[in-house]
C-alpha cells in the first residue's frame, strides 16, 4: 500500500535518514513538512470524497473550523483506505523512521475546514499518548490567504518561528511536547484550506 500511495522518492533509506536528521534539528522544535508527499491522483480522490463528509461547526472563544467525526469510521472507501494506510505498520515504521520516534502503535484522524474568519489560538497539543501530529494538506493557498500553520518557540512567542502556507500534497509533521506551541492563523480570503489529520500515537 505504501508504493500505491506515498512518493518513492520518500521510501529511499538515504531521503529517509536526511529527513530524520533534518527533523531532530529543525526549530523551534522537532518538525517537517514535505511536498508531493503522496500520490496526486490518490490524493485529489481523497479531497472530493472527504468533502462529502459531514462537517460540525466548532467555535469556541479559542478556536472556529469546521471538522468531521473520526474518520475511522467513515462508510467512504477511499477515506477508508486512506485511513488503512495512515494506521498500518509498515505506515507508522515508515514514520518512525521519518522522525526517530519510537514505538508508535496508532493512529486518528479528523478532516478540518476553515472558511473566512476560522482561526485556531496557539496551544501545544500535549494529551497522554499523543507522539506526533500530522497534517495532509488537501488545499492550495497563499500567505495572503491566511490559514498558516505557526511554530512558535516557547522562550519567545510573541512571533513565530515558522510557517507553514497550505500547499495541495504536502505532510507536516511535529513532535508533540510541552516546547510544541502552535496556532493556525485566520483565514483571510474565501479560499477554503482543507486538510486531514491527528495524531500518531503510542506509549
């Protein structure tokens, strides 16, 4: 399942070593985020599907987007596979490779739409068992549009060390821990940023 759905360029033992390298050091903490990561073909089935899902509204004082059930048990084949892959082993090995993160045994995952307005305040994701969270990127904006993914480093948040715009097929991942400190900015335009994601977890 993995050759049908993830770039081989990313199944290569020396990409997969230079990423993992490349994630431990990056700032403000452990993170990655990797273009054309996926099948486009695949992909672009899995964002019509995935719109077909049935959104909720949540907005509270320090959030507003819209997002799905737990997509595990969607009745839609595609977002089914998507999940399969996303939960298997040899996905999850391929993560721990990715990120020297160990002893990964799961996985869940939300699709989330944020329309004009939508904004998700800083927070830094710790919940017991959460090791990394990702990010499958369904849509295309500019950093006029807002929507960007921002790290913040924990000594000096008052301005973010890293964005990350939402390009169609990219994967963000990070390491979750205390130093994790992130928001989603607001959407400024009409555009619609969609993405799936959640959490790897383990012990």
């Amino acid at each position: 399942m993995l050759k049908t759905w993830i770039n081989p360029k990313y199944l290569d033992e020396n990409e997969i070593k230079k990423i993992r390298e490349n994630f431990k050091k990056a700032k403000p903490y452990p993170n990655f985020v990797l273009h054309d990561f996926f099948n486009k073909s695949k992909l672009l089935g899995l964002k019509k599907t995935v719109l077909m899902e049935r959104f909720e509204k949540q907005d509270k004082d320090l959030f507003s987007f819209s997002q799905t059930k737990e997509l595990s048990h969607s009745k839609n084949k595609i977002v089914q596979e998507f999940f399969s892959l996303l939960s298997s082993n040899v996905f999850l090995s391929l993560i721990e490779n990715l990120t020297g993160q160990k002893n990964l045994a799961n996985a869940d995952m939300h699709a989330h739409l944020y329309t004009q307005g939508d904004y998700l305040l800083f927070h830094d994701d710790v919940v017991e068992g959460r090791k990394i969270a990702y990010i499958a990127y369904l849509s295309d904006l500019k950093p006029i549009d807002g929507g960007s993914l921002r790290m913040f480093n924990i000594k000096a948040p008052l301005q973010p060390a890293k964005k990350i715009t939402p390009r169609f097929n990219s994967f963000a991942c990070f390491k979750v821990s205390g130093e994790s400190l992130h928001d989603v900015e607001e959407a400024k335009s009409n555009k619609k940023r969609l993405t799936v994601g959640g959490w790897f977890n383990g012990d």
